[in-house]
C-alpha cells in the first residue's frame, strides 16, 4: 500500500477530510490532492501529515 492509499485509509478510519489536512498544512486541497494521486508527496509532507493525524511513521524489516 502507497503513501495515498495509506493516508486515505488513515483519514476514512478517523472520520477527517482532506481539507482539514490541506488546511493545517497550509496549502490548497487540489495541491495535496495533486501530490498524493501524483505520488510526488515529500517525505516531510508525510511527517507533517502524520503529526497532524497524531500517528507516527514506522520502518519495519521484513521476515
């Protein structure tokens, strides 16, 4: 599962719009929808996201 889908699921789970994210980031809607379904999102905007959502970003080795 990509960045998009994650975060998509995160924001349907939480019951939170996309607008809300676009709004405490500082940036418009059609911006971040933009980065998401282009997959050009940076690394810190997913840590922003995260932040916001109160969720944090783990790395796990795979078995």
């Amino acid at each position: 599962m990509g960045a998009r889908e994650t975060i998509k699921a995160i924001l349907a789970t939480e019951n939170i719009k996309l607008t809300q994210i676009a709004g405490k980031l500082g940036t418009s809607v059609q911006n971040l929808s933009n980065k998401l379904r282009n997959k050009n999102i940076k690394y810190s905007e997913i840590e922003a996201i995260a932040e916001i959502l109160n969720y944090e970003i783990k790395f796990e080795k795979r078995k």
